[in-house]
C-alpha cells in the first residue's frame, strides 16, 4: 500500500490553502500506465464523490457524506479490468481514508455523553460501509 501511493498525489482536504477560489481534486493525476485515458472518467467523478462527500461531512449530514463515498467506491470498482487495476486500487483506498476518518469523528461524538443518541445511527452506518469496503479492497 505504502508503495503504491507514491503514483498518486493525495490533497488533504482539512487544510485547504485560503485564498484558493478552485478546491483543489482530491486526486491528483501523477502516474497511470495509460497516462490517465482510461481511468480518467472514473477520476473525475470520484473527486466530485470525494468534494460533495466532504461537504455534507462538514454540515454534519454524515449520512449522506457516508452515501457519496458509496457512489465513488462503485466508480472504483467499474475500473476493475485492463490496465488501470493499480488505479483503481489506490482510488479505492483514497475513499477508505475519508471513510475512515468520517467513522473517526463520529466514534468521538457518540462517545460524548450528550451527543451520543444523535450520532449513533450514523457511526454504526460507517461501520457497516466499512466492512464492506474492506471487502473489496
Ligand atoms: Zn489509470
């Protein structure tokens, strides 16, 4: 894994410079064997997942933020054939971050006595993703 994310660039969305008017994409074309015609379709769209994802992350709507990272997995798994299976598994793993840092924040929350009620629907929701992305790393 460690090996593998040395071809894509991956932008930290928590700390995103002031002053830029474009988010930058969540990932960044560095390396592909096909220079990024093939994967390109599935790129694009998973960083719109992964921006649209953030967002509802940041209102809190975790459910939601939870559903655009399904969305995204699923553009991941259409890459499943040819010569972007490198691709396809870094994307993967690149929504698994985000996912895993979402299931984070909300395990805090619900560990928090009065907020624990409110989030627990939704930390438990994350959970089950995450098996089931697990599943198909
Ligand atoms: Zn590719």
């Amino acid at each position: 894994m460690q090996e593998q994310s040395k071809s894509w660039k991956f932008t930290n969305e928590k700390s995103p410079k002031k002053g830029d008017s474009k988010k930058p994409d969540p990932i960044e074309l560095e390396s592909c064997p096909n220079n990024g015609t093939s994967c390109k379709d599935q790129r694009a769209e998973i960083n719109n997942r992964l921006l649209t994802s953030y967002e509802y992350f940041t209102n809190k709507q975790y459910h939601q933020s939870i559903d655009e990272l399904k969305f995204a997995f699923e553009q991941a798994n259409q890459l499943n054939e040819g010569t972007c299976l490198s691709c396809a598994g870094l994307f993967r793993l690149r929504i698994m971050q985000s996912l895993e840092h979402i299931h984070g924040e909300l395990q805090n929350r619900s560990s928090s006595l009065f907020r624990s009620k409110q989030y627990k629907p939704s930390y438990e929701y994350a959970h089950t993703v995450i098996q089931e992305f697990k599943r198909q790393l």
